[in-house]
C-alpha cells in the first residue's frame, strides 16, 4: 500500500507540474470476471460420483463467471486532448457450493479470490472531461477454498480436524500483467462511469512442474503432507492418504484460474489542476 501511495503521488506532482488538467478520482462499483474452474469441477464431479449412495443433495459444479464489488482510488490528466490516468482498486470474488447427505448432514465448498489492481491507461479525451485508451497494469491475486462439514444447518460448520478434508487452504500468490481498454464517460458535471475491459498474462508463474507447489493448502493441525493439499481427485487421495502417498499432480493449483476481466463503476472526479494559459 505505501508504495501505491508513494508512486500516486509522483505521478501526481508529475502531472500538475505539466500544467495539466488533473482530477482525483474515488470509484466503487461491480466487476466481471470470466472464471475457469477447471480442477475445482473435476472434484466436484469426483466427489458427487464417489458419494452418490450418501448424498441426498449433489453439489453443484461452479460457474464459469464471478462477479464483485471493486472499490479504490485514482487520478487522470488531461494534457491537450491526451489523457493519461493511474487506477489502484481491490475486489473481492467468492462462489459458494452446498451438498446434502441422507443423514441431515452435509459439505459445503466455496473458493474466494482477492484482487489488487494497479493500471495505467493511455488515451484521447471523450465528451472534454472523459476518456477513451488503452490499459495497461499489474494484478496480485490471492485465493483461498473453504472446505467444510455441517450440521443439519450450513450456520453450524465445521472446518476441525474430524476429517481429512476440512480446512482453510490457501493459494499461492498469483501475479498477471493485464493488456485492454479503459472508458470514462462523462455521466454529469460531477460523476463519470468507469468501464475497463481487460485480459491477464501470465506474468510470474513457477517453471513448468513446479507450478504445483503453489496449490491450495491448509497446514494446519493434523495435516500431513498427504492431506494437507485441496485434490482435485476425491478417491484418489483417500487412497493415497491410506497408503502414506502424497501425490502432488492431484493437487488443485491456483494459476488455472484466469479469464477475462470487465469493470463497470461509478467515478467520482475531483478537479485539482487545470492547465494555464
């Protein structure tokens, strides 16, 4: 965070220096992410299969899509009709996933992603206070599955060492380089809307196979190198589990987990600069 602030700041004594039209920007609003869920349906397909005489309720594969709220701040310049703007947000994704056995009992699966965006964009001015260009930036993602028996009731769960598969498992961070479009469409004197529609690349992953080191894992108590890793293959590691075997190609690893990005959000701009004659 300091050094978001550090490099908001140079830029911004950069762009009043030049004299430039200069606005603060706050912006919240909803973004769209394209989902591949790849690994997690595969358990979910192993799971439902493997306990099909037990469940009364099958879980239900993920989405292919996630939406959440995008909250964060900002700045653009007008320099003569070329417009440059830093963008810094975070948003929060998370999907939920419940099944139901015979006995009243269950499990429930979610997975939730936390972004941290920092953009750049690069363009010519829309509508005297708007803007149309290219975004270029940097995503940090960090994922996390929530793994989970309950009760009767989902309220009532629990993520103890009563089974294997309980837990808390965390990923690996995640770094991508984003290449798209950013709009700011003047919507009154002091509101604009801000739309951005971007695609990551892979930016930092590991060197082909050891990609696996950074899947989802929960170490806490009780844990073993066998069962300390989320598999995307139910049945598989119970037995690998039985037989003392830890076999990380059944591993779910978060790098999988990319899609395209679209940011729809209402901007409130600050004018702080305006060019001299």
């Amino acid at each position: 965070m300091k050094k978001h602030i550090a490099l908001f700041a140079a830029v911004f004594m950069m762009m009043n220096t030049l004299q430039a039209q200069v606005y603060l920007t706050l912006h919240g609003g909803y973004s769209y992410n394209k989902f591949t869920p790849g690994l997690l349906n595969t358990f979910v397909d192993s799971y439902n299969t493997y306990l099909s005489s037990y469940l009364k309720t099958p879980m239900e594969k993920f989405d292919t899509r996630m939406t959440g709220i995008r909250k964060g701040f900002g700045m653009y310049a007008n320099f003569d009709g070329m417009v440059v703007g830093f963008d810094f947000s975070k948003v929060r994704y998370r999907q939920e996933r419940l099944s139901a056995y015979n006995n009243g009992n269950g499990r429930g699966l979610d997975i939730e992603f936390v972004n941290w965006d920092t953009q750049i964009d690069i363009g010519a001015s829309l509508f005297e206070t708007g803007s149309i260009g290219f975004l270029m930036g940097a995503t940090i993602r960090s994922g996390t599955i929530y793994s989970y028996a309950y009760s009767w009731d989902p309220e009532y769960r629990s993520f103890g060492p009563e089974y294997w598969l309980n837990g808390i498992y965390k990923g690996g961070l995640q770094a991508d380089i984003n290449l798209g479009i950013s709009m700011r469409i003047p919507v009154t004197r002091f509101a604009r809307l801000q739309i951005q529609a971007y695609y990551p690349l892979p930016f930092a992953d590991n060197m082909e196979g050891e990609e696996y080191l950074s899947a989802f894992s929960d170490a806490s108590a009780g844990k073993n190198i066998s069962s300390e890793y989320f598999p995307y293959d139910l049945p598989q590691s119970e037995a690998n589990i039985s037989a003392g075997i830890y076999d990380y190609q059944t591993n779910v690893i978060p790098n999988v987990f990319r899609g395209m990005y679209v940011n729809a959000a209402l901007m409130l701009p600050i004018r702080i600069g305006a060019k001299k004659d």
